[in-house]
C-alpha cells in the first residue's frame, strides 16, 4: 500500500470519502471490502449508504445522528483494525457462465488478430484468470473487473455500438465486464452470458459485490440456450 494511504477526506456536509491506494489493486479491494462490511455493522442506522469504488469508499451518514469526528475514528479504527490482523478479507468467488464464439463475440477475431493469437487462446486467456470486481458502476449491475491478461488487452472502440445486447462480455483495456441489461456500448465484446445480472425485486440486486472474485467458465451454445439464453442476441442483436 502506498505511503501516505489511507486518506480520509470530507466529501460533504455528511459523507466522507476514503482514499485507500494510487490504484486498484486486490489488496486495496480486500480492504475496502472489509472495511464496508465492518462500518455496516458499527454505524447501523446512522449510516446512510456506502458506495465502494476502484481504490476508494465514500461514506455517507446522517449528520442528525452522528458527526465527522466520530465517522473519522470509526473509519481508522477499522482500518487498523484489518491492519493488526493481516488477513486478507475473505471474497466470495463467483462463477459465470460464457458462450465464447464468433457468433456471440463479434471482437474475438479482432482481438485474436491484434494479438497475433488464435481465437481459441484468446478464450483461453480470458477464462483462466480470476477477476476481482474493482468497482460498480455506469449501469445497475455494472461491474468492473481487472485485470485482463496484457496479451488480450484493447482499447475500447472508436465508435461505440448503438446496441450492446443483455450479457454481453466485454473487454476495454485491462478491464472486463458483463453488460447487465441492453445498451450503447464501446467495449470489445467476446461472448454472451445467459445469467440475469441485475434484479429489482430482488436482494441483494445484483450477484457481485466489490471485493468478489468472478471465474467464467466456458459453455457451448446449447448450454447457452438450456441457461436462458435468446438465440435472438445471436442473429444480428449487436449493431
């Protein structure tokens, strides 16, 4: 961890943002993870949300109830807390599965070409590593997740697509992540997941929390469909 972290800053009238590391990394997200899990049990209800980011948690509570000095101490009592017992937090590791193929992942070819690899190792490669989720974000059940092998990295698409359908599993850069409803998109899309990612009605919304481990694991396109799949998201869905 970096010299200087963590940094405990005021955000605003009631919420504070802590600054664990430069970058993320599994550590940091090892302690953010914990570190929510334990705020979550001392502040209760005067807490008002916690919203965990790549190397950061902003913490937002009722100022009626409880005051910056006292959220400060809570927060470097915790995190002493997690230093003292130098033990990594235990993550849930969550398995997904992919229907990786040219019809499925338009970008594959693509990637494999950019990479002087076969599609087959591209799937590969991106199978074999088990992802943290860094952070949530940009839609509801967007997970970011790092880091993708250095081989199969690649920037996100000049023009983005104007239809990213449910599912889709996508690389930008060294990150990876699985759009969770339809939508714009310029990720580099190399398979389907036939896995609902964000429920309303449902608690927690969505399978993943930062700080989770995610394995996806290779299925063929029957498997695709018997999991609920659309063979729909596989006839030109992806414009």
């Amino acid at each position: 961890m970096s010299i200087g972290y963590p940094k405990v800053v005021i955000a605003s009238e009631n919420s504070t943002i802590v600054y664990f590391s430069e970058r993320p990394c599994s550590q940091t997200s090892d302690q953010i993870a914990y570190t929510a899990n334990v705020l979550k049990i001392r502040l209760g209800e005067e807490l008002i949300d916690l919203i965990p980011s790549y190397h950061s948690l902003l913490v937002i509570y009722d100022p009626l109830k409880i005051g910056f000095q006292k959220i400060e101490q809570e927060i470097r009592d915790t995190i002493n807390g997690w230093k003292a017992n130098n033990q990594p937090q235990q993550s849930r590791t969550v398995e997904l599965p992919v229907y990786y193929s040219p019809e499925s992942g338009p970008d594959l070819q693509r990637i494999a070409d950019h990479s002087g690899l076969s599609i087959d190792q591209v799937i590969e490669l991106h199978q074999q590593t088990k992802y943290t989720v860094y952070a949530m974000g940009f839609a509801p059940g967007f997970a970011y997740l790092g880091e993708v092998d250095e081989r199969i990295a690649m920037p996100r698409l000049a023009t983005p697509r104007h239809n990213v359908p449910q599912g889709a599993v996508a690389i930008a850069d060294r990150q990876t992540a699985i759009y969770p409803s339809q939508s714009p998109g310029g990720w580099n899309i190399v398979g389907l997941c036939p896995i609902r990612l964000f429920n309303a009605e449902k608690q927690p919304h969505t399978p993943m929390q930062v700080g989770d481990k995610i394995r996806f694991i290779s299925i063929d396109r029957d498997e695709f469909i018997q999991l609920g799949g659309s063979d729909k998201k596989l006839t030109g869905a992806i414009t």
